[in-house]
C-alpha cells in the first residue's frame, strides 16, 4: 500500500513537472512573437542599426493574461513607433490587444457553457480550477454574455438585401419567459430562410405574446424594411394570424401549408377508431405519386369525410389546395416543402437547450440565448433535402405557368 502511495506521488509530480514545462514553452513562444511583432513595427530587430527603423523600443512590462491553461504572466516589450507625419505613438500588439485579459478561447469556453445551460454561479464553479476563481468574477462572465448581446443585435437588424432566398419557412415555438413579474409561455416567432445552394439560415427571431395578425405583421414587416426580397415560396402552418400577415405582406409568393400540421386538426375532428381510416386517405393526397394522383385523392377525401364526418371535410377545405403546392416543384424537394419539420426539428433543438434554463429572465435573454446557440455552433443548420434542386425553382414554376 505505501509503496503503490509513494509511485502515485511520484507520478502526480511528474505530471506537474511536465505541465509547468510545456507552460514554459508556450510563455516563451508568445514572447518570442510579440518580440517579432514589435520588431516587424520598428523595422529592425533588437540594438540593429539600420536607415529602415522607425521607432524605439522603451523596455517592457508585466502583464497578467487568463489563458486556458490558468494565469500566465508575460513580458510585454514597449516602444514608440514613427508616424509618417512625423510623431510618434505607443505601439500596440495586435496579437495582444491591450487591456484584454483573457484569451478568445476562455471567452469561448466561457459563452459556451453559459449557452449549455448554466448560470453564472455554475460558470465559475466549472471553470475555477482551470483558470482560478479570481479570473472569472461575475462581473466578468457578465462582460463576455453582454459581448453576445452586442452580436445579436448586430445580427437582429443585418441588412438582408444582398441575399437571396427562394423559400422561407415560419413558425413559432414556445418558451416560458418572466413578463411584468411573472412567468408565462409566449410564442419566439421564428424566420428560417433557404438559400439558392440550399443553405438553411434564421433570418429573424422576435417575442410576441400572442399569433395574432398584428404580431406576425411586425415580425414580416420587419424583414422586409431589412431588404429581404418577396419570397417565392412560405411554408407555414394554418395560424390565422400568421397567413394574413403574409397574404399581405407578399401576396405574389406561392403558400404551402404545412401537411403535418393540417392532419393534426383533422385527427381532433374525427373520433379515435377512425384515425387511421383516416390518416390513409389523407396521406394519399400528400404523399401522391404525382400532382394528378393527390387531385383525385384530394376530391375523394371530400366526398367521403363529407358524409362521415362532415368537420373533418371542413377543415381539409380551409387549407384547399395550397396543402399541395409542393408538388409545383422537383420531385427531390416534395418531402422538404410539404412540412414546417425543417424549422420543427430547429425548434426541438432549441426546446432541449433551454430546458435546463428553466424560465427566461427577460425576454432579450431568451433571444439572445437562441441566437448564441446557432451563431456559435451549439446547433448546427444543415442544407434542406433535394438542396440541389433549390435554385432551378424560380424556372420550374416559370414553365408550368407558361
């Protein structure tokens, strides 16, 4: 036992005298770069002569940085660089910028737990025995989460009038929010964009505390005063509010409305043993071989539901044909524009993120939180299905309006 005690002891310092000399290593080839740097901007390396310098060095300073890998301690050259017009001024490292005192990487650890889930007491507990609690002051953590903030509103107002997207999916998904002192589920209306190569991109997030039309006039209005160009082609559910403020907004674009959706409220019209009578016929009209075939389907489905169960043939009729745009483009694209399940599936993403947040403090967090999980990697958007066939859209509609 004192034995196998003494080798484990014997191996922690090891391990120890390792890690301080890999340290080592790294504070000197920093040091060694900032000493090429300032040297690149004086034009001449250290005591040189040369009719090319254009500055001074001044000795050099301390200055303590929060690494990964804990505190590190560099020595920092100072100089006076030459103007062309003359004077002079203190140079700056742009490797080092000054005042910064952590690297982008702690930054990024730190944004990346905090888009985990965790709060800024479970920030510093996760992170103290690497980089020491002194470093990480809630004050600090709160630094980095308002860089973030800065980003989203950069990106909220981004001008979209150079880029160009063929189809827009929208839809809402709900998050539990702290509104006027109490919690409540509201709506995070959400835009998603399809580029040409199929590419998918949220254009634009926004809180509403209803789906009202007014509110989903704003959030269209809103891309449109930030240059998004009339869409060919918006996928979305059958919420009122929803299709008028886009009937309004761009009456010329072509509406799908969203087959899973649709089905969902046929079910609550029809009882529970004719279910899947009924989910056969409908899915003859939405997964038809060709557009002639889901015609057809679309009428026997009314003839029949008409005279056994007259609401469900209602509701099939309130959506009418626009349940079969899709077949209007390449075949390879059915499966991907007949359903909202491409934002669905984002919005599943942001529900399991979140969950460990409990409720949202205020309803900039809440955003702020869904846009840092996209813009930093934490949910990854993947190209529709059949992208290839995305940009030949605009032509295809074309020739069978022609």
């Amino acid at each position: 036992m004192e034995q196998r005690t003494t080798k484990s002891m014997i191996g922690a310092i090891s391990e120890s005298e390792i890690l301080q000399s890999i340290r080592a290593e790294i504070r000197e080839g920093v040091e060694k770069i900032l000493e090429e740097e300032v040297a690149a901007a004086l034009g001449a390396l250290k005591s040189e002569r040369s009719e090319e310098r254009r500055g001074y060095r001044n000795g050099a300073f301390e200055r303590t940085v929060t690494t990964e890998r804990g505190e590190e301690t560099l020595r920092v050259p100072r100089a006076r660089v030459r103007e062309e017009d003359g004077t002079t001024s203190e140079w700056r490292s742009e490797m080092l910028p000054a005042y910064q005192r952590r690297t982008q990487r702690v930054d990024e650890a730190i944004l990346g737990i905090y888009l985990a889930g965790a709060n800024t007491r479970r920030i510093r507990k996760a992170l103290a025995p690497l980089l020491g609690a002194s470093n990480l002051s809630k004050s600090a953590i709160s630094r980095v989460v308002a860089r973030l903030k800065a980003l989203f509103e950069a990106w909220r107002s981004r001008d979209l009038s150079q880029e160009t997207y063929l189809i827009l999916f929208l839809d809402a998904l709900f998050l539990s929010v702290r509104i006027a002192r109490r919690v409540v589920s509201v709506p995070v209306q959400i835009a998603l964009g399809i580029r040409e190569d199929g590419q998918k991109v949220v254009l634009g997030m926004q809180v509403a505390l209803t789906e009202s039309t007014s509110d989903w006039t704003e959030m269209v209005r809103s891309l449109g005063e930030r240059g998004l160009a009339d869409p060919l082609l918006v996928v979305m559910d059958g919420a009122p509010g929803l299709r008028a403020a886009v009937k309004t907004a761009w009456s010329t674009s072509l509406v799908q409305r969203c087959t899973e959706h649709k089905y969902r409220n046929l079910k609550k019209k029809v009882p529970m043993h004719a279910h899947e009578e009924l989910r056969r016929d409908y899915r003859a009209i939405t997964h038809a071989l060709s557009p002639e075939n889901g015609l057809r389907a679309y009428d026997a489905f009314l003839a029949k539901w008409s005279k056994l169960c007259p609401e469900a043939a209602k509701s099939l009729q309130e959506a009418g044909l626009e349940l079969l745009t899709f077949f209007r483009f390449p075949r390879s694209l059915w499966r991907a524009l007949r359903t909202t399940n491409g934002l669905e599936r984002l919005n599943e993403e942001f529900r399991r993120r979140v969950k460990t947040q409990g409720a949202m403090p205020n309803e900039t967090s809440a955003l702020t939180l869904l846009y840092g999980l996209i813009a930093f990697g934490q949910i990854r958007l993947k190209k529709i299905g059949g992208f290839r066939a995305v940009a030949t859209m605009r032509e295809v509609v074309a020739e069978k309006v022609a």
